[in-house]
C-alpha cells in the first residue's frame, strides 16, 4: 500500500528533501534530525545518491520509513549484511513486521472484521472513542458478516463505517490501533486488514462500499460552516472531517430524522442547502 506493491518508491533525493525542510521553519527541527540520520544511514550502509530516492518528505523504500524510523526498525531480513529498504523485499517485509511488533501488534488477535449491522441499529457507538466488547455489540445484534455470531471473547472493539450505513461496517481490535500508529488514516488501517485477509486466503467484502462523490477540503469546510449556522458546533471549519465533525454531523442527522451515521452523504448536503 505504501508503494503500490514496490512499484513506486519515490523518485526525490532523500538528503535533498530533508535538507530543503530542515530550512523551513515550522518544523525545522524535526526534518534537521532526519537529515543527520539519513546521513549516517548513507554512511553506516554506503547508499549511493541514486538509492537514496523517496518522497518529498524523506520517506524511503518500500515501506516509506522516515530515516529515524529506518535505523531503529529495519532489519536484514536476507542476511547480506545491509537493510535495504529499497532492493530487498525481504528486508522490506521483515522489517515492516518488526515495526508493527514494536509498535504492540497481537501476534494472535485479528485487526478486526467486517460486520453486518441490524436494521434498526442506533449508530450511538461510533469511532475509537466509543468501544464496546464483543459481547455488547453482540447484544446489540451485531454479526459477523455472514451472518454467525461474534466470536464469545473478551475483547474491546471499536465500530467504522468508512462508506456510511450504506457501504461495510467493520469492528477494529487492538491490532486495528497498531496499524494507526503507523499510518492515522482509519482508511487506510482499514484497507490494510482486508487487503491481508485477502492475501491469507480470506474472502471479498459481503457488502461493497457504494459509488459516492469525492469530496474537497472546500466542500467539507462548507459543510462544517453550515453545521455550526445551524447550531450543531463542530468547531472551526478546517476541511477535516474529525471526531467533532462527525458528532456535530450524528446530531444534525437526527434531528432531521435521517439515519444518524455521521456520513456527509449527498443527503445530508441537501439537507444543510448545500450542492455536490
């Protein structure tokens, strides 16, 4: 996910990058570090110039590891004596699989599942910060998605709805965290469990995400400004649709009688006098 497969790590000069940042003063510290780490990578492995390729940020190889990241977790998974990040998938996926250790992953735990929702389902649990253990979304007739009851463990699990209550529904287990604490998109810590499950044999979504409209940072900032003219406070407009946005949103939703998912769908648009 991180490179298309290796197809595309990055074709910018990573000391360059990192060296045009350290000069910029918002976060000129952070990136100076990177620098002198990059450097001392270049120096510990001997990369040439024309390895040393990434993003505009200094992110490098298949993994997309910043410098600080690389000399703490990357590993020689095909034992030539280098990490290398950029040639070497081995390397690559070893190393991939010792951050995520470090970062609490649960060797024996799931990331999570899809699931299917009851008709008449409530939407009140939404997000990280509202889970619930099996057993209580169990209660709330929650299934896994072909239909059989959750699994009876004791575990906490938090509800997503990335396509609103028209596209899948999944629960996210503590493995689920540890995906974003290396990435804090919940999209893509969600596409990164299916595309595994897949990969280990797993089966497609049973209810597929729905064609829906792409929206601007301009768009969601309009939504927000309406949402807080109508009385429901999502703070200021800044085009993010967070935690307080989606609440401000669920609230809205049910004063309107509208299915309180916290989604921006085309409905909801209409509703506030907005157009897509």
């Amino acid at each position: 996910l991180e490179t298309n497969y290796g197809s595309y790590k990055g074709k910018m000069s990573v000391l360059n990058s990192l060296a045009t940042l350290a000069c910029e003063p918002r976060r000129s510290n952070y990136f100076t570090i990177e620098l002198m780490q990059a450097l001392k990578l270049k120096e510990k492995y001997q990369f040439d110039d024309d390895t040393m390729v990434g993003s505009w940020a200094g992110a490098m190889g298949h993994t997309q590891f910043m410098p600080s990241a690389y000399a703490k977790y990357a590993v020689d998974g095909d034992g030539d004596g280098k990490a290398d990040l950029w040639n070497s998938t081995t390397d690559a996926l070893t190393s991939a699989a010792n951050f995520l250790q470090h970062l609490g992953w649960q060797r024996n735990q799931r990331w999570g599942r899809e699931v299917l929702l009851p008709k008449d389902f409530s939407y009140s649990h939404l997000g990280a910060k509202q889970p619930l253990s099996l057993s209580e979304w169990a209660a709330l007739n929650v299934t896994q998605s072909n239909g059989q009851p959750l699994p009876a463990v004791d575990i906490q699990a938090a509800l997503y709805l990335p396509a609103g209550h028209t596209g899948p529904a999944f629960l996210g287990y503590e493995n689920f965290n540890v995906i974003m604490r290396w990435n804090r998109s919940e999209f893509y810590a969600i596409t990164v469990g299916h595309l595994a499950d897949r990969i280990n044999g797993g089966q497609p979504l049973t209810v597929s995400p729905p064609e829906q409209p792409r929206l601007s940072r301009e768009q969601v900032k309009q939504l927000q400004t309406k949402l807080n003219e109508a009385g429901f406070d999502v703070g200021k407009p800044d085009g993010v649709l967070g935690r307080n946005s989606m609440a401000g949103l669920q609230a809205f939703q049910r004063s309107k009688q509208m299915i309180a998912d916290g989604f921006p769908s085309p409905e909801v648009f209409s509703a506030l006098g907005l157009s897509l």
